[in-house]
C-alpha cells in the first residue's frame, strides 16, 4: 500500500491551561490522545509533519492550540500502525509474553 500521495488530514484540539509547570507534560498527553482518536477513525500520524501547538497567555490562563496531521489507512490497519514517516509504515511493536515462553519445547 501506498501512502506517500494519500491526502493528509489536520486534527486539532484547543483548550486552556492553568499552570506553566504542566505544559510540557500535557503537550505530549494531549498529542497521545489526539492520535488515538485518530486511529480509530482509521487515521495514523504522520511523522514527517511535526505538530502544532501554539499558546497564548491571556493573563489568566494559557490557552493552546494543538495540531497533528494524519493519513487514511482504514480501521483494521490503524490498529497496528503506530504512524507513517515519509512512504514508511511504522508498525506498533508487539511485546512477547514471558509466561508463554514456558509453553516452548525444551531445546
């Protein structure tokens, strides 16, 4: 499958925050949960595309805009894609489980 020509999307989410301390941390959280949102629309993210995010104190708060851009890959394939960089799926990787190693034939 081709994804280098597929049509990019922009997903954004604007909101405020209270504290300076936790914009960092809350950055990285909101972009976690906007590309989960995404993936199950059947969107992955694009790695190529760096996200926005923009804030603007208005002497009470910070308010932000964040935005992430993504491709269409279905449902069914965005579930194990993590995300596209350039023409390149990028796989979410799998973990094997210790427990079941005790079921391998004993070499």
């Amino acid at each position: 499958m081709f994804v280098s020509h597929k049509n990019i999307k922009k997903f954004s989410l604007d909101g405020e925050i209270y504290d300076e301390a936790i914009i960092p941390r809350i950055k990285e959280k909101y972009i976690s949960m906007l590309a989960e949102m995404m993936r199950h629309k059947g969107y992955v993210r694009r790695y190529d595309i760096d996200p926005d995010f923009t804030i603007v104190y208005n002497k009470k708060t910070f308010e932000f805009k964040l935005s992430i851009y993504g491709v269409f890959v279905g449902k069914k394939r965005a579930q194990c894609l993590s995300g596209i960089d350039k023409n390149r799926m990028i796989f979410i990787p799998t973990q094997t489980i210790k427990s079941d190693e005790a079921f391998l034939p004993a070499a």
